[in-house]
C-alpha cells in the first residue's frame, strides 16, 4: 500500500495547509504554495480538502504503484501519463499495481498537486505532516523526495474489481479551476497596501502600479524576487523587524522587491509596502522565473468577497464530487 520513487525531482514534497500557531517562536507555517490546487486534488478523491498531497516541481519525481489506488493530480499541467498514456488534469482516476505516473512536459503553471484517496502517510511535526525543509522535520524524514523512498497510504482500498484487468481509468467527471468568472489578466495580482506603503514617493508608487515585473531566478518556496524598476523611499528610516505573512511584498535595500511566499520567515525589518490577497496566492504560486506580475491596488472588502467566492466555489465542488464518487463506486 505505497508509492514509490522510482526516479527523484528536483523538489518534490509532502505538503498539508501548514503549521500555524508557532510563527511567536520563529517557526513559520511551510504547507502548500497552492492551497487551492492542492484542495481540488484533495475534493477530486473525496479527501478532506486539507489532508496532504504530494507538491510537485518540473522536472517532476516518477512514481511507480505498488498497490491499486484512486489518484488526482490538479495545479499545473506538467502531461502526465501512466504507463506511458496521457491521464488528464483535474480529473480523478485509478491506477491499478505496478503502474508507473511520470510528467513529460510543463505546458502551464509551476506547481502540481498529486492525491491519493485516503491521504498519505507522513511524519507529524506540531500539528501538521508539511515538510519544513530548513528544520528537517515533517513530511518525509523532513527532506524532499529521493529515489527508492516509499510513501505510504494511510488506507488500503480495493479497487481490484472496477479496475479488472485495466491498467488506469479516468473517471468521468473533471474539476472546474475557474472560480471567478471575471476576465482578469492572467498575470495580474490584487494587493492592498502595506504598513509601510505611503513610504514610497509617488513615482515609485506609480512605477509599482503600472509596469510589470519580472520573477528572476533568484526565486523559490521562501519568496520571488523581483526584476522592477528600482524603487525610492521619502525616508530612510530603519524599521524593527516585524511580523510578515504570506504574499508580504518587502523593498529591499537598493529599491528591489520580493514576494514573500510559503516558506517565509516569520519576522522582517525590510519596508511591507503591500500584501497580495489570499484568493490570488494560488495565481502567485503557479508563477515561475521570467513570468512578469502586474499588481492592481484593491480594498479590504473585495478582498473579502473574492476570498468568499473562491471557498464557495471549493464547497460546491466538494458536494458534487462526493455525490459522483459515492455513485460510481457503488454501482
């Protein structure tokens, strides 16, 4: 009743929504850059939406089964395929023993989500399975997935039946990833500002506003930094290092920025000129090195209300999957 790792990625890990209540003692929550992506897998299997998934980079790890299982992969489209044939995004789908999942080609997004029914087993670290890498604790043995590991499933389901003599099958019924039905730029990110926003001169509020910025390559799980325009400050006046979030933009020394994300610090002393809104971190995390961000100023209550639409729509989701599910395994 395990997965294995036939081949490792170049950072595959367990992931859950994070560890939180411990930020006073410097440990900051880690879980899934894409909490969305990784519920929808989640909902696709009939899972709780926060149990943990797999949180897959390209070039991706290849899995082999060693026993049957219900499986969704939902985030980025990195082609997967079992056994050598095309499995669809977003869809729910068994695998029978001995099945091998690999992902030829990234051809939208930067992090995948991979789900098995019934949730994985992992190492429990304060409440929650995350990996947090810079402590060596949780997930796997704290680290990223290697070649040979074995990753085992917390129930031993039977699929033997439906599956028969079949090596996969794709259930009938795919997951909607579009929960606003507003046209927005794709790469454009709602933030409201930070506490120290009105430290910047008007020109480089501007110049945040309305040019795009480009993610380097000096980006990862702690944060994305920036290619922008410099940025320039009415004071320079030194801040005590404070608390910092998940989608906190900081300036750094020289005018730079950086997209603080999942495995942030918990405490900073670099200006927060905004923070990106929860509905769009999903965007954020699918964004990857020479992607460009424009960010658009909004308010407390839009960001609310877009928030509110997202859950609503997992929630739908949810309902419908558990009604399908219930209905095609037991026909």
């Amino acid at each position: 009743m395990s997965l294995r790792i036939v081949k490792a990625g170049v950072l595959d890990s367990i992931q859950d929504r994070g560890r939180y209540g411990w930020q006073y003692l410097g440990i900051n929550p880690a879980g899934t850059m894409d909490s969305f992506s990784a519920s929808i897998a989640n909902i696709l299997v009939g899972n709780n939406p926060d149990e943990a998934t797999i949180e897959l980079h390209f070039p991706a790890s290849i899995f082999l089964f060693e026993r049957p299982a219900l499986v969704a992969i939902s985030g980025a489209d990195f082609s997967a395929t079992i056994n050598g044939e095309p499995v669809p995004a977003s869809h729910a789908f068994m695998v029978n023993k001995n099945s091998v999942l690999q992902f030829q080609e990234p051809t939208k997004g930067a992090r995948a989500y991979l789900a098995v029914k019934g949730g994985f087993l992992a190492d429990t670290w304060l409440g929650s399975v995350s990996t947090n890498l810079k402590a060596g604790m949780g997930g796997y043995q704290g680290r990223g997935l290697r070649k040979n590991d074995q990753v085992f499933f917390r129930e031993d389901l039977k699929y033997s039946t439906i599956l028969s003599q079949k090596e996969y099958m794709i259930l009938p019924w795919k997951a909607d990833l579009n929960w606003n039905s507003k046209t927005e730029y794709a790469n454009e990110l709602f933030i409201i500002p930070g506490h120290e926003w009105d430290w910047l001169i008007n020109e480089s509020k501007n110049n945040f506003l309305n040019t795009s910025l480009t993610i380097t390559q000096q980006s990862d799980r702690m944060g994305y930094r920036l290619n922008n325009i410099p940025l320039r400050t009415l004071t320079n006046e030194e801040i005590v290092s404070s608390a910092v979030s998940f989608g906190t933009v900081q300036l750094l020394p020289g005018g730079r920025l950086i997209i603080l994300m999942a495995d942030h610090q918990t405490t900073g002393g670099y200006p927060r000129i905004a923070h990106i809104i929860s509905a769009h971190l999903p965007g954020a995390a699918q964004m990857k090195t020479g992607d460009s961000i424009r960010f658009k100023m909004t308010d407390s209550k839009t960001a609310e209300g877009l928030l509110i639409k997202q859950q609503q729509h997992l929630l739908q989701l949810q309902s419908a999957c558990k009604f399908r599910l219930e209905e095609y395994l037991n026909s």
